[in-house]
C-alpha cells in the first residue's frame, strides 16, 4: 500500500513539484482515498485519483485598472476549473497578495470533494488574483472588479461555472462582479452566489459557512452525548466565517474568548458577547479595521501583536483563518490544554502534522472539506431558487442547511470509523466525496 500511495504522490510531485500547498492537499486525499481504491475493483487500474489531480482547464489573465492616483496597476488573474464530472464548476474567488497556482489549485482540488459531500449537483472550480483589497477605496476596488471580469466573463455561466466569495471577496466585490457579468453578456442569471438579498441572493448564504461549521462540530459533539453549552471557545480570522460561526456559538450557550487577523489576536477573558461581536462585524465589514482597535472599545481585553490565538486554553477550537494557520506545536499546545474538538471553517488550516496529533489524542477533528461545506451548500441552494426564480424564507435556508450539514456528518461515518469506534473525519470525507465523483467521472468514460 505505502508503495502504492508513494508512487502516486512522486508522479504528482514531479509534475508539480513547486506547488506545495496543492502537494499538501493531494497528498492527504491520497493517503486516505489510495487504500479504499485498491479494495475496490471498479476503482482500481482506471487511474482515476491521477486524472482528479489535472484540472479540466486552468485559466491565467492580466487585470489592468486604473488605481485613484491615475497609475495604471496590473494584476493576475486565475480561473482553475478543476472537476465538472457531477455538475457546473463551482467555488470561491480570493483576492489576496499571496494568490497563486499553488494555492488556487489545493482550494480547487478540496472543493471538488467538498461540493460532492453536499449532496448538490456541484462540481469543482476556484479562482482569483494576486490584487490586495487592503486599503483601497470602494472605486479602486470596483474598478478591479470590473476589470476582473471583463475577461472571466467568457468562462463562466449558469450552467458553466459559477464563483462565489472567499478571502478578500464578499458582497460588496460580488456586487460589482455581478454589475459586470451582466453588462457584458445583456442577461440576468445566476451566475455569481452571495449576492445581495434584492437581486436573487439567498438568505443566510452569508452566515451559512461559519453557521454550518458550527452545526457539524454540533454533530460531534453529540456524539459524545456533548454540546455547545458552557463550552470555551477559541475562533481565528474576524472574516465571513469567522464571524457567524462565532454568532452561532453564542446562540448555543458557549463562550468566544478570542478572534484574530493577519496582525494577531485578541484574547477577551469575560467573552465576546453579541454586542461585542456586533462591534467586531461594524470594525470589519464597514469601517475595514484592524482587530487591534477592539481594545479601544474594550480595554479589559489584550492583543497579541503577530501570534495565532491557540494558547489560549479552551474546550473547542474553530479555525477560521486561512491555510497552515495551526500546526504542530499548536496542535500539541490545545490537547495539552484539554481541546476536545477541533472543526476547521478555513480550508486546510491544520498543517498534517497537526492533523496526526489531533488523530493521536483521539479529539474529534472535523477538516474544512466537510466542516465548512455549509458555505458552498447555500451557494447551492442560491443557485436552486435563481432557477426557480423563487426565494425560500430565512427558516427554509437554515433547516436545508442543518440538514446538509448532518448528512455530511453521516457520510463521514460511514467511512471514516475505525473499529475502536473513533471517528477519522479526514479519511470519511476524502471517501465519500471521492466515491461520488469517481462514479461519474466512470459513467462518463475517458473524457
Ligand atoms: P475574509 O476575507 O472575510 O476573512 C479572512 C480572515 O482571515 C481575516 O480576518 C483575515 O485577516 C484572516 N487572514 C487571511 N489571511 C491570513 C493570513 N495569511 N494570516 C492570518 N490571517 C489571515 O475571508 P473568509 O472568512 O471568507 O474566509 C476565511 C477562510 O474560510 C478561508 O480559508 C476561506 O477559504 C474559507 N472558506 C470561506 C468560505 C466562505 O463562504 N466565505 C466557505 C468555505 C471556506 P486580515 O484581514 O488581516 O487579512
Ligand atoms: O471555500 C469555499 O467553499 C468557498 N469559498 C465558498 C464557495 C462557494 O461557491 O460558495
């Protein structure tokens, strides 16, 4: 088997050797997918897991715009269509300075999965730039954005690919994005989700990636006979996710003791309430302010300059940040402390080595490829109500999205128990997403 698992990742690595995040990603899925194949016939000698990791088409760019001084700025721009075997690609963009082939095509390749753990008819795609966001004005950002798509444009339809947001892109970027589209090509669709509620968004899509995560660290709990209730929590990033997952912990009885950003975090003792979390989502979403400034608001709490927040002792830990934001000193620092549950709302936040010391203390470890699943799932559920040009109440989004979230977690365990009853979450996602995929792309022969 090692033998196996080892030729596969050296034929990837030698194709892709400067590539590490996306090297990281396939190996984790092969690790956890290889084994399964060589036990099934119908998977084995068809190469399969070889033709996941070559994206269908990956699109490069230039995005030219005019920034508020009149110097004419270049940027790149990056479309990977990863995997359309059970549906139109489907994925965020990022605009983030560190965007590259690298990173887009280890989210394209997680996103392949993920979409196919939702249930939904989605395949898998992400995209973005290299633009940084930060610290421009509104028209400098909707000149990008316009700019942006004046090219992606000819990828992407309803029925093609639609993106969606993810670091650095929500709906105020989704909104121009949209304007673009729709001039370019004279039609409204649903070609963008998270969109604005007026112009065919859907209800809690903007709450359903940091919600969902919550719901599926829930579902472990339970497992356990536990919950939310009293619990300490530790959340990174004061983005998106980050945000309503921490909303939703406080709707379930438990306490948020920290958040972060790029420059470090904030660690609040008597807990982040909802007034406080209201601040942090006016901080963030509206003024576009460090984390730093809520101790100006509120001086009983203390930043940590340049730190991640997982030496602060706590029962559960939601990363929600970005990638290899957790590693292994980290890993090591929470079980020490006595972390029960680990649920990733970023994409592969946990480096591998913390992922096998979670797997080692035998804490529930939930990765992002089935924990943050809610975001694209609503994503899905927008795309449904723009075709049927319908609009499902708040209460209706939710209850699909509890329920997507449980039949992931289910999917986990039917591949992922082991017989001592522990629960591996990596290897029941990677299964069950593969499984799916694999099948249609079989049904569909050599294409
Ligand atoms: P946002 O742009 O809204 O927020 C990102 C947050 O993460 C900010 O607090 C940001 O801090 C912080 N961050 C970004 N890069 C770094 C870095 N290199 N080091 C430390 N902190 C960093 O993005 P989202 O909340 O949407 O996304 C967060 C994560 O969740 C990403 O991994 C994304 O891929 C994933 N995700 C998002 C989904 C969605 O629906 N939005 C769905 C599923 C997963 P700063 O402001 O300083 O940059
Ligand atoms: O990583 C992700 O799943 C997202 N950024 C959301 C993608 C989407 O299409 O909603």
């Amino acid at each position: 088997m090692k033998n196996n698992i080892k030729a596969f990742l050296d034929l990837v690595k030698e194709r892709n050797g400067d590539e590490p995040e996306f090297l990281q990603a396939v190996e984790e899925v092969a690790e956890t997918v290889i084994p399964y194949i060589v036990k099934h016939d119908i998977y084995y000698g068809k190469n399969i897991l070889l033709r996941m990791v070559e994206p269908e088409r990956v699109i490069t760019f230039r995005v030219c715009w005019v920034d508020d001084d009149g110097e004419i700025q270049v940027n790149r721009g990056y479309r990977i269509q990863m995997n359309s075997a059970i549906g139109p690609y489907k994925g965020g963009l990022r605009f983030h300075p560190t965007v590259n082939m690298s990173i887009l095509k280890f989210l394209a390749f997680e996103q392949v999965f993920k979409n196919s753990l939702t249930t939904l008819p989605m395949g898998g795609g992400k995209g973005g730039s290299d633009f940084d966001p930060k610290g421009k004005s509104d028209n400098e950002i909707m000149r990008f954005c316009h700019a942006f798509m004046g090219e992606l444009f000819r990828h992407i339809g309803p029925n093609t690919d639609v993106p969606a947001g993810d670091i650095g892109v929500g709906s105020r970027e989704i909104g121009f994005l949209f304007g673009m589209y729709k001039k370019l090509r004279n039609e409204f669709t649903g070609v963008l989700t998270g969109k604005g509620m007026s112009w065919g968004g859907s209800l809690i899509r903007p709450e359903a990636t940091g919600y969902g995560n919550v719901y599926f660290a829930q579902k472990m709990l339970e497992t356990k006979n536990d919950s939310f209730d009293g619990k300490a929590v530790v959340i990174s990033g004061s983005g998106n996710v980050a945000q309503y997952a921490a909303e939703k912990v406080l709707q379930l009885g438990g306490k948020v003791l920290t958040l972060s950003d790029s420059s470090g975090y904030i660690y609040d003792e008597e807990g982040i309430d909802e007034e406080k979390l209201a601040f942090v989502m006016n901080l963030k979403n509206v003024k576009r302010g460090r984390i730093s400034e809520y101790l100006e608001s509120y001086p009983n709490a203390t930043f940590v300059k340049g730190k991640t927040p997982w030496g602060v002792k706590c029962d559960i830990a939601l990363p929600c940040a970005t990638q290899n934001e957790l590693n292994e000193d980290d890993a090591n620092t929470l079980v020490k402390n006595g972390c029960i549950c680990v649920s990733e709302g970023a994409n592969m936040p946990s480096t591998k080595e913390a992922i096998t010391v979670f797997h080692k203390a035998k804490i529930l470890f939930a990765p992002g490829k089935a924990s943050n699943a809610g975001g694209v799932a609503t994503s899905g559920l927008e795309m449904t109500q723009n075709s049927l040009r319908f609009k499902w109440t708040r209460e209706e989004v939710d209850t699909k999205l509890k329920d997507i979230m449980s039949d992931i977690h289910k999917s986990c365990l039917e591949f992922g128990e082991d017989e001592d009853g522990y629960v591996d979450y990596v290897r029941g996602a990677n299964i069950a997403g593969f499984v799916k995929v694999a099948d249609a792309m079989l049904a569909q022969g050599v294409v």
